[in-house]
C-alpha cells in the first residue's frame, strides 16, 4: 500500500521520494515533522496531502533507516 502513496520518479523533484501525484518531497514532509509541526500543521502547509500521506512519509523514512549504514572517512 505504501507505493500507493509515495512515488520516485527520475524526472520528479531529482528522483526524490514524493507524495504521489505530487512534487511534495516526504523530506519535506519530514522536515516540518522534525521542526516540531504536528500533523495538523503539515496538512494546513500541504492542502493538497492527506494525514495517510503524511503518515506514510513516517513510514518510509522508518523503513529507509532500517537499511545497513556505514560510515566512511572522508578524504
């Protein structure tokens, strides 16, 4: 259901995660979350979005960190 509601498209926003259908970037999404807006807010921001959309932007960050990491030493 997720890719029902976040798209990444090469020629959309430089191929960053989206709200689907929209140029609305989830780190954008995140951002606002992040700067202490609640969900409300995030809608009043984005009209266009749903809170499922919102939510799923949460999500797919959650699941993005559940990725290996490693840190590397800069040159």
């Amino acid at each position: 259901m997720l890719h029902e509601l976040i798209e990444i498209k090469p020629d959309v926003a430089n191929g960053m995660p989206v709200v689907k259908g929209t140029r609305i970037t989830v780190r954008s999404v995140l951002e606002l979350l992040a700067a202490g807006d609640d969900v409300d807010e995030v809608l009043a921001a984005y009209p266009s979005i749903t809170r499922e959309q919102v939510l799923a932007c949460v999500e797919v960050a959650a699941r993005m960190m559940g990725n290996s990491y490693s840190a590397l030493p800069l040159a």
